[in-house]
C-alpha cells in the first residue's frame, strides 16, 4: 500500500452557515500500490476551489447536477495531475490529466476513461490556466454569453458584470469585448480590484459597490442602459442592475454568490417589482449550465487558448501550496 494525504468533509455549515477551515479535515490514509487494466495511477499537482463547491457542502445540494460530498469521505473537484503509472491504452507516464471529479488528495487511482489528457503548449505549460481561463471557468464565460448573451458585433451593446474581479467575471468582461461589445462596466467589491479591471482586464469602468450608490454610478457610467448582464452575484446588486436593463436584453444567469449560503431555490426568484420589469421590459434570464454545452467544449478551449497566447485575454489566478491549507480557500 502507498501513504497519502487526503482531505475529508468534516462537518457540514448548514443550509444558512457559513463555511469554515474546520468542516474539512486532512488525513493519512492508503492507495493500493498496484493498478488494474483500465485504471491510472496520478499525482496531483493542481487542484480548483470554487464557489460552487458551497453547495457540496450541504445534504441536499439544491440542484440535479451536484452530488454533496459525504461526511468522512475525500471531496473532489477539477483537478490536473501527472500519470505515474498507466494500464490505460490512452496515456503513459508523464503525461498531464485532468478531471471534473478529482479527488482531493496528493495521489490517486482513476479510471483512465474519466480522464482528459492535456496538451501543456496550448497554455505555454501553464498547466493551472486548465482548470481556469482555458478550463470550465472560461467556458462557462465564453459559452454563456455566446448562448445567453446575444452579443452582436456592431450592436452597440453595453454589458455590466457582476463579481467581476473574481475568475469568470474578469474573464466574462474581456470576453464581452472581444465578441463586439462597446461598453464593458464591472462591480466589484474594493478599489484595489476595480483599477485591476480597468488598467489591466480592459473594462471601460468599474464600481465599488461597497462605496457610494450602486444605481447613481451605473445610470452615470451606462447613459444607455444596459444590454447584457453577466450575473455572478445575484441579490440587491443584480436588482439593481436589472432596474436599469433596456427592453428585449439579456441576463446571462452565470451564478448567485451572495445566495449560497442561504436556504433558496437556484436561482432565486426575484422580488416582485424587479420581476414585473423584467417581463415588461422582455428581459431573458435564464439558467445557464455549462455542461449542457460540451459539444462545444474543444473549439471554446482552443479560442480561449488562442485568445490567452494573443495576449487578448488577461488572466489572474490566486494559487495557495500545499493540500493542508485548501480550506482557507
């Protein structure tokens, strides 16, 4: 047997709690040191911690296509790995896997035929950027203002991003741009992070929503409404973002941040007179699931890629060593 280290759901928050460093748990445990025909054996060099994974977290994850993690046993994720050994006709020692249901540990058995292998030359061997700008986070940007976006070249469209400092929204900016938007507005919750959008993602401007008045400084910087919301946030700022949407736009319902840690339905209803602008006005907001578009999964990543080598596409990461210290994330 081979001695790893793994990390466990140790508790749960609760439906309305807030997570913390101690509902998980790093343990000593074994994998079996021979592998089946079939299965890889990998080490893990990179593993992704997402929003999302809040709602792993609960018994009941609220939606049809998240399974909770259980209480005692290794959570998983996207992870990106190298093969040290393989009984799998697709990959050999050394080359670089990926998965959506990675196990949070620093070495694995999988079965070869969950895995994706990964071209490294692709991203310039930022192996990282897979599970990020060029993995589901930049596909869930790309496909979901392609798909619920409506963005024409020469519309004159003006599209606001919410969360927009975080993975998907200072990609979904930049994306919103290249696809022929005008106008790129994002809201973000420091100034340290609205320069960042401004001098180095490309927005056109960015609001504090922590500072001043969210509605003043967006009729100012949207003088003509907006056409295209990028909702990663929900709650009272995409209220307010929709009260100033034009007739016939479009939400892009990407995520809802700041209701993940409350017991309601995915996604939220809205309170009743942002409803009834939003059907008077013919606004689309619709969920948006990434996976539902893995037909376009290959040419997306290659445009991602094409656009990050081009240096078209900024990316930021926040990487923490070491697998003892993924739950402060």
């Amino acid at each position: 047997m081979m001695i790893i280290q793994r990390v466990v759901l140790n508790s749960r928050p609760g439906k309305n709690g807030v997570p913390v460093a101690e509902n998980f748990r790093l343990e000593q445990s074994t994998i079996s040191d021979t592998i089946q025909d079939g299965q890889v054996c990998v080490r893990t060099l990179y593993l992704s911690v997402d929003p999302y994974m809040r709602c792993r977290m609960n018994e009941d994850t609220g939606s049809d296509y998240l399974l909770p993690w259980q209480l005692s046993e290794v959570a998983d994720g996207g992870g990106i790995g190298v093969v040290e050994e393989s009984k799998h006709n697709s990959f050999a020692k050394g080359d670089f896997v990926t998965s959506f249901n990675w196990p949070w540990q620093t070495m694995a058995i999988l079965d070869g035929g969950l895995l994706q292998k990964l071209v490294p030359q692709l991203v310039d061997g930022r192996l990282s950027f897979f599970l990020g700008a060029a993995g589901i986070t930049g596909l869930t940007a790309l496909l979901g203002i392609k798909e619920k976006g409506h963005v024409s070249a020469g519309a004159n469209q003006t599209m606001v991003v919410s969360g927009a400092a975080g993975a998907c929204g200072s990609l979904a900016g930049q994306i919103g741009r290249l696809e022929g938007c005008t106008r790129v507005v994002g809201i973000a919750g420091t100034d340290e992070k609205c320069s960042i959008l401004i001098s180095e993602m490309g927005f056109d401007a960015a609001i504090n929503y922590k500072k001043g008045h969210v509605a003043e400084q967006l009729r100012e910087l949207c003088p003509g409404g907006v056409d295209v919301y990028f909702d990663n946030v929900g709650g009272d700022i995409s209220d307010t973002v929709i009260s100033q949407m034009n007739q016939n736009s479009h939400i892009v319902l990407c995520g809802q941040i700041s209701q993940y840690n409350k017991d309601v339905p995915y996604p939220p209803p809205l309170p009743p007179e942002v409803e009834k602008i939003q059907k008077e006005r013919n606004i689309t907001r619709e969920r948006f699931l990434v996976l539902n578009y893995m037909d376009k999964q290959e040419a997306s990543i290659l445009q991602l890629c094409q656009w990050i080598k081009e240096g078209k596409l900024k990316v930021r990461e926040t990487v923490v060593e070491g697998l003892e210290n993924i739950g402060v994330l």
